[in-house]
C-alpha cells in the first residue's frame, strides 16, 4: 500500500508529465500551423524533427523523413551546399539569416525561398544540432522577376535608339556588357551582382546620345575641347539615371568606369579604394574591346596590344587580381575574342 509521501510524489510527476506532454502538443501544434517548413537536425545533420508543411512538401509524413538528409531530397550539388550552411552554423555558433536559395523539388518544378539556419545549445552552452526555418517566397520572386523584364525591355528599347543613331556605340556596349559578365562569373559573384553589372555595361554609354555624331564619329584627331566633350558622356549619363532608384550602385558604376587606380582617369580623378569592384570590372571590358574593334579614328588594335596593355598597367591603372581573371579567361578562349559574333570584326 503507497505511502501519503508515495502517492504525493507520483501525482507530483504525473502533473509533470501531463505538463509536459501539453507543452509538446502545443509546440507541435504551433510548428505545424506555421506556412513555413520548419526542421531540426542533429550534429550529422540527419534531420529529427519536423513540421507537418516541411513533410507535406515532400509527400510524406514527418516519422518517413526522421533520420534522413537533405541528400535524400535534393539534387546533390544542391544539397551539398545546404549540408555546408549547416555545418557551418554547428562549427562557428552563427547563424544565416535570409539566405534566399533557388531550390528544385521533387516535382520537376523550381522554387525560390528564404531559409534561416540558427544552432541548437543544451544547458552548458553546447551545440547539440540547427533548427531551420524555411519560407516559399516564389510568387514574389515572379513578381518582382516581372518588374525586372519591364526594366530590360526599356533598356533593349534605349538600346535600340541607341544603335539608329550610333551602331558602332550600340555594338561595343553589347560587347563589353559579355566580357564584364564572364569576368564577374569568374570572380564568383552572385547572380544579382552579375546582373546589375550587365546593366551598367549596357548603359555605360548611352549619355553619348547627347554628344553631337560629328565628333562622336570624326575620323581624325580630336581637338582638346571635342575631347573634353567626349568625355562628358559619363557625367551626363549619371546624371540621367542617378534620379531613379536602384537596388544596386549602377549610376555610380557607370560614373566611375573612367576613373584609374593611379587617380589619372576621369572626371573626379578617383584613386584606389575609391573605385568600386563594378566600375574596376567596367574599366577592363571596355578597354579590352575597345582596343580589339575599330573605331572611327583608328583601326582595330587588336587582342595581343590590348593584352600587354592590360599587364603593362595591372595594379597601375587596372585593378591586378581582376586582370589576372581576364587574362585567365583570354587565355583560355585561345586569344579569340570570345565577345565577338561572327559579324563582329576583330583584329587578332
């Protein structure tokens, strides 16, 4: 027979655990109720607890996917990145916040999401496993990927006012614009950055629809004060865009693309540091085809000058790890310009 001291402990512990049990039903509740897939992971990062919305997305229940990694639900380039985010997060205790990631499903189809990754600690502080949280963000994603294609159809439009005024400006801006990418590619920039950096080369010169053809086009030597008006192509083309807001430093990029680490370019004689990564990328590409084309004053150069005036001026003029980049590049398309279309012509 159980003792008052007996019977106290275990209504003391059945309390405890009916306690319990309703903390935990209340916290499955809460997860499941959440329109975002939410998961928990252990030190292997095999996954051992997770949501309903996280276990329906993959068509099955959640006691199916306990134990399983994200290589079983993933193409594995895929989900070797995600297993690097997570040990990341076990090794140094930070978390990632908003990463947005482009993920493809078991269904064929792809979606965009933001995921946040923060590291799970016991009472001494140790880190025992992550909790994710992951949110579908596509239909914005579309959205805003609209709003993009309404901007580059206005751009293709320029362009095109562009090209019946001055083909020759409309074709290098063309050209240069696939060198800058390939180098920003190269550099392992983001698809975002890549693509802001397309738009600047694309417009870099557009503020010469404001400089009059007969200077724009003379054969000969400009004079000192046709040439300062040249050069103000890049003052007004700033002075065009700089109104509008953008999620990225295209006006000064373009403001800056005849600036010199050496601070002897223009027009604010900007020197080292000052320069932006985009405007530095900027500069190489249009040097680089603007010495592989003709021009209305001077034949094509060609790719070998427009080589050693890249080495003659790396770290000078140019920025050095990004000419080391494009050189790479050139050297391996066989010193053929590879931002030349068959009706393009270069010299060699």
């Amino acid at each position: 027979m159980k003792t008052k001291k007996t019977k106290r402990k275990d209504k003391f512990y059945k309390e405890l655990e009916e306690k319990f049990a309703f903390e935990r039903e209340l916290f499955q509740n809460l997860l499941d109720n959440l329109p975002d897939a939410v998961y928990f992971k252990d030190r292997k990062n095999r996954l051992i607890r997770v949501n309903r919305f996280y276990a329906e997305g993959f068509s099955m229940t959640p006691e199916e996917i306990l134990g399983k990694t994200d290589f079983h639900f993933f193409p594995r380039e895929q989900a070797q990145k995600m297993f690097e985010d997570d040990t990341y997060v076990l090794t140094t205790g930070n978390p990632i916040i908003g990463k947005i990631e482009r993920t493809l499903l078991p269904n064929g189809t792809n979606n965009c999401v933001t995921t946040t990754k923060i590291p799970i600690k016991n009472k001494r502080g140790e880190i025992t496993g992550t909790m994710g949280i992951t949110r579908d963000i596509t239909a914005y994603d579309q959205i805003e990927r609209t709003r993009l294609d309404m901007v580059m159809s206005s751009l293709k439009v320029l362009d095109r006012v562009l090209e019946i005024r001055d083909p020759y400006t409309f074709g290098h801006t063309r050209r240069v614009s696939i060198i800058a990418e390939k180098i920003a590619q190269d550099i392992g920039w983001d698809e975002n950055k890549i693509l802001s950096l397309k738009m600047s080369a694309e417009l870099h010169d557009i503020g010469k629809i404001l400089i009059p053809l007969e200077i724009l086009n003379k054969p000969g030597k400009l004079s000192e004060l046709e040439f300062k008006l040249i050069q103000e192509h890049v003052k007004k083309c700033y002075d065009m865009l700089k109104p509008h807001s953008f999620p990225f430093p295209l006006p000064e990029t373009i403001y800056q693309h005849h600036e010199r680490l050496d601070g002897k370019g223009y027009p604010r004689g900007l020197a080292g540091e000052k320069i932006i990564p985009e405007a530095r990328i900027l500069a190489i590409a249009d040097v680089l085809e603007a010495m592989t084309f003709h021009r209305p004053y001077r034949a094509a150069l060609g790719i070998k000058k427009a080589v050693q005036e890249l080495k003659d001026n790396a770290g000078l003029k140019y920025d050095q790890d990004m000419v080391k980049i494009t050189l790479k590049i050139i050297n391996e398309n066989n010193f053929r310009p590879f931002w030349m279309n068959n009706e393009d012509g270069a010299a060699f």
